[in-house]
C-alpha cells in the first residue's frame, strides 16, 4: 500500500505542476476579456464612392457564426428544373420491345431563381437548350413553364410559370461585391434539391471563354463554393441570403468540382432577363468597336506603360466609335465610372447601357489621353428599342432570324438570314448547325425569316442553299428535299 502511495505522489506532483504552468501561459498571453467569437454586426465602415467603387454593405472583418439566415432567405427561392428534350432512340434495340421497355424521352435537370412573385424565373439558356417540354419543381410542386427568352451571349434564360405569392428572391449587388467576401451558391446539384455549400469570392470579371452568340459577354464572378452539375442556373448570394449571381460553369476535368466555379453577375443577369421580359429579347448597346486585351507582348509591341484598358482593333463604318473619333490602336481606359482593367470589365460596363444612351470615354493615342462622348446604337445601327422579327418552326426545326448590321460587317454580306436553336428537323438533318447564315434561295435573296421558313415547308425538290458558315467561310450546297 506504501508504494502504491508513492507512485501516485510521483505521478501527481508533477502532473499538476504542468497544468498549472499551462495555465499561466494561457493567461500570459490571452488579453483580459478578449472575444473570440466573430460577430455579424461587425462591419467595414467606408467613404461614399461612386457606384462601381463601393463596397458591399455585407462585407464582414470576420467570417460569419453560420450561414443560416443567408440559407433561410435564398433557398425557397430556388427552384428545380427538368428539360425534356426528345427521344432517344440509339440506346434501344428491338429486343427491349418484347421486355416491356422502349425509347424514353430525354431528361436533364438544372436550376433557377425566383426574381418576382408572379412566377419569372431566370436560369441558364444551356439549362433549357433544345428543350421540347419544360418543368419547374418548387416546393414539391410542379408546374408546366413558359420560355420567355434566351440570351446566348450571356447564358441567361427567363421561365414564366403560372402561380402567385412567389417568394422572390432579395437582391444584392455584383458591382460591390468584393473579392474575399462570403458567397453561397444554392441549387440542386445530382439531382439533390435544396442544397447550400459556402465558399468566398475568389476573383472577378473573369473570362473563361465558354459562351457561344455573336457578342458573348464573359465577366464571371470566381468562387470556390463548391459547385457541380445541376446548379447550373442556381443562386450565388451574399451573407444577406441576396442575389449576386447566377452560378453557370464550373473549370474541370472530371466534370465535377475542382474549385472553381464561376457565376454571371446578377446586376448582368437582370438587366438580361428585364430586357426579354420586356422587350423580347435583349437590348445591347453597341458602341461599334472590337477590342482585345493587353498582353505583355502587345504591350511592348505598342510602348504602352499599363496592361490596363482594352485596344481597339476595329471600328464598324459609320459606327458611333468611328464617329466619336476612335481609330484601331487607340487603349480605351474608362467607361463613365468604370476603369476598365480588361476585356470582361469592358463587356460588364457596356452591358448596364440602352441605345441611345451617351457615353462618356476615355482613351490614349500614341501615349496621349484623350476623351470621347459617343452615342450607343442598336444592332440595326439605329439609336432606339429594337424588337428583332423571327420565325421558328417544328417542320423544318429550327428558328430564323434576320441578321443584324453588325453580323452584316463582320461576314461583309448586304443581308441574310440565320439559323438558331436548332431542333429535330430537315435543316439538322442536311448538316446545318445553329449560326449558319441563308444568304440565297434556289438563287433567290434570303432577307425575310418568315418568308424563307414557308418556303421551306412547302419545298419539294431539287434545293439550292447559299450563304456563310459560322467561322465566314462562303457555302453553296444543292440538296434533294421530299
């Protein structure tokens, strides 16, 4: 018993010598009263700037205690859409027949964002593409909906479904928003609705070179919330639980996340689907130029001191750059208030403008600053709201489109007429693919889309088609239609 007693007096001693100078360590070196615990109430307090400089009233100098009221303002927002694009056949034999099984339609699945109370819902056009039928699930009820418009250039799509009292999502700002700040995106990724994952604002006005359309506007903003298939379309917000982007891609290799996920920034993504709502479609404003980013070596090509800015490589003829004065090789710097840093920040700030809108520019020549006001025009090259004719048909599947001045310039054609959204039809089947441009008709000018689409339909024959492919190159094919 003696030497039990002994050991445990060894043991003790200096057990409870180390605790006690652990103790007082902690109390050396830990401030009296320090909080540890980050606070939602903290915020950066900050001068008035202008609007393309402020920052974000939801910055925070710590992270936030949880996400929970972000998620509890966004995810009733967001809903979960079904595609039901046509048949497939390729995957079935005869034998599936005598089994009881068959060709079974198409289906894939995406995201969107409630934006009002009477059911307009914007997603991402790849969501919808090529979509026969269309379903939206929200809060385990489905509705049959209505596509309103699509925008290739931006990848934004607008839904219309009939319902009332929607909770439309709050909206936050993607020109404030800071790098370093806490987003959430929100969707249904593999099909899993509801689902939350965090991350911060990694980058922005990114451009990854993915859109399709003939003015494609690439100025994402970068996250590293993880991101995978099926939320597409989905909510990237703020710690508010406020809209300030529309996820759309993700960079990988597998096709899963890898880190990098990329969103159109809301104030784009709305300016995009008020337009469709609106309007029809969407109204860019044009300044008549093509501009390319400043590299390196272009920078000492041309003895430029900054990387910063854009250099015009092109102007339309009796465009409003050309009017203003602008010449190939000029840097383009500033945009009204925006400084523009690259090729994204100039698509970024030229989409917040309508025709007919003055522009207040700056730009260097031979190292020189020099200003420019000029007026925005139209696709038509007019100054005001444009609603573009088209005309879509099942038969020939497919939906024609007249060409609009600027692709009239680039292709150096006087007129035409476009395929887009191709579909199941007789076009597809000849090898047409969407941006082929019809400039003649069993040697007849193509300059009606309405006009060629009937003509079309009723044809039988021997069928002679002329016009330009989507990388310029000129086409003439002869085709034997039933």
């Amino acid at each position: 018993m003696n030497t039990m007693n002994n050991a445990l007096k060894s043991f003790a001693i200096p057990f409870v010598s180390g605790i006690a100078g652990a103790a007082l360590w902690i109390a050396i070196q830990t401030p009296e009263k320090q909080d540890l615990s980050p606070s939602f109430s903290q915020f950066y307090e900050i001068p008035t700037q202008t609007a393309s400089q402020t920052v974000s009233s939801s910055l925070r100098t710590d992270p936030p205690i949880s996400f929970i009221e972000a998620s509890q303002n966004s995810t009733e927002s967001v809903v979960f859409i079904k595609n039901f694009s046509g048949t497939d056949y390729r995957r079935y034999s005869m034998f599936d027949y005598f089994f009881g099984t068959g060709p079974t339609q198409q289906v894939s699945t995406g995201s969107g964002v409630i934006i009002s109370k009477d059911g307009y819902i914007i997603t991402n056009n790849h969501v919808i593409d090529r979509a026969e039928t269309i379903e939206v699930v929200h809060q385990k009820r489905t509705y049959k909906a209505k596509l309103v418009g699509t925008d290739k250039n931006t990848d934004i799509a607008v839904l219309k479904i009939e319902a009332e009292n929607l909770p439309e999502i709050k909206r936050g700002s993607s020109r404030n928003l800071q790098i370093g700040e806490w987003v959430l995106a929100v969707g249904n990724p593999f099909n899993l609705t509801s689902t939350v994952t965090a991350g911060i604002v990694s980058a922005k006005e990114r451009q990854i070179n993915i859109l399709g359309g003939d003015f494609p506007l690439e100025s994402f903003i970068q996250t590293d919330a993880p991101i995978n298939p099926g939320n597409s379309g989905g909510a990237l917000v703020n710690v508010n639980g406020e809209l300030v982007g529309i996820n759309t891609a993700i960079l990988s290799r597998t096709g899963s996340y890898t880190g990098y996920g990329f969103a159109v920034p809301v104030d784009v993504a709305l300016k995009v689907a008020n337009d469709m709502i609106k309007y029809g479609e969407v109204q860019k404003a044009i300044p008549g130029v093509d501009v390319v980013e400043i590299t390196p070596e272009l920078a000492e090509e041309m003895k430029l001191k900054s990387l910063d800015g854009v250099i015009v490589t092109h102007t339309l003829r009796n465009g409003a750059a050309e009017v203003a004065g602008l010449q190939k090789n000029d840097v383009i710097t500033r945009i009204g208030d925006w400084k523009i840093m690259g090729k994204g920040s100039f698509e970024e700030a030229l989409s917040y403008y309508y025709p007919g809108d003055q522009l207040n520019l700056e730009y260097t020549r031979d190292g020189l600053s020099r200003n420019a006001s000029l007026t925005l025009q139209n696709l038509e090259g007019g100054t005001g709201i444009i609603k573009r004719e088209y005309y879509s048909s099942a038969l020939i599947g497919a939906r024609l489109e007249a060409v609009n001045t600027i692709e009239k310039d680039r292709l150096k054609i006087p007129y035409g007429v476009k395929i887009s959204s191709l579909t199941r039809g007789y076009l597809r089947d000849l090898g047409f693919r969407d941006g082929f441009v019809i400039t003649h008709v069993n040697e007849m000018p193509a300059k009606d889309p309405k006009t060629l689409g009937e003509y079309l339909e009723k044809f039988s024959g021997r069928l002679k088609l002329e016009g330009v492919a989507p990388n310029g190159q000129p086409f003439m094919q002869s085709y034997n239609v039933r």
